[in-house]
C-alpha cells in the first residue's frame, strides 16, 4: 500500500478531517495534503509525527528486487 492512501485511509477511520490530523500531528495543513496526494519529496521527521498518531512510522526496509 502506498504511503498516501494509508494515511488517508488512517485518517478517516478515526473520523479526523485533514485540518484535524494537521493540529494533533503537529504540521500544516498543507503537509497533509501534499503527503496524502503523494508527494514524492516530504520530510521523514514530519511524515513520522504524522505516523504516530497511529503507532507507526517510516524506517529502512529492504528494497524489493524489480522483478519481483
């Protein structure tokens, strides 16, 4: 699952708009619409408080080969 559609997806099963998840996160609002729309270039340390609110985060995982 892309990063975008999880938070998205996050987001709505605990009923937060988007300006509500950019208050309790701690970020603008225009971060969370640029993560959510996919943004190719975010910062990690935003896009993890983003996470937290949800007990996760981003961190290194081995890279899937291209043919697989």
């Amino acid at each position: 699952m892309e990063l975008a559609s999880f938070v998205k997806e996050k987001r709505k099963s605990v009923s937060l708009t988007q300006p509500e998840l950019a208050e309790k996160a701690g970020v603008g609002l225009r971060f969370v619409r640029e993560l959510e729309q996919g943004k190719q270039s975010l910062r990690i340390d935003k896009v993890n408080q983003v996470l937290r609110l949800f007990s996760y985060e981003v961190g290194a995982v081995p890279a899937k080969k291209e043919n697989e």
